[in-house]
C-alpha cells in the first residue's frame, strides 16, 4: 500500500516530465477511443441490420407486385383470346 501513494505522490509532483504525462494521458483516452468506436461500429452494425431488413421487407413487396402484375396480364390475354374468338366465329 506505501508502494501505490508513493506513485501517487509521484504523478502528483511539478517535477514530472510533460512527455510522460501526455503519455499517460494518450493511454487514458485509448480505451475511451475504443469505447467510443465500439459504440460507433454497433450503431453501424444496427444501421445495417436495419437497412438490411428494410431491402429484404421492399423485395418482398416487390415480389407479390409482379406477381399480381403478370397475373393481371395473364388475366387480360386470356379475355383477348376469347375475344377475338368471339370476333372470328361471327
């Protein structure tokens, strides 16, 4: 315990060298760097995913529209055909 204030009183001291301080200080903001940039990475993450289940959600319904589209189209050649069978018997 004598060990840990002696360091204490040390980096408390106006005799410590500003090379070593800002040192310490760049180990200081390291981890919040990096807390910062998880944080950062698991928003992108989450934008991803989102953006990821909205295209997904989008092909779908794109899908099911064609769908129906070439089902109206098959709908209206069939009418035709029978139209135009009407037309040649008369």
């Amino acid at each position: 315990m004598a060990d840990t204030s002696s360091r204490t009183d040390a980096s408390t001291d106006g005799d410590t060298d500003p090379r070593d301080l800002g040192s310490e200080r760049g180990n200081l903001m390291l981890p919040a760097a990096s807390d910062s940039s998880d944080r950062s990475k698991d928003k992108l993450d989450q934008k991803t995913l989102r953006r990821l289940a909205q295209n997904r959600e989008a092909a779908r319904k794109s899908r099911l529209r064609k769908k129906a589209y070439v089902q109206q189209l098959e709908n209206s050649r069939l009418k035709l055909t029978q139209l135009e069978q009407e037309l040649q018997r008369a």
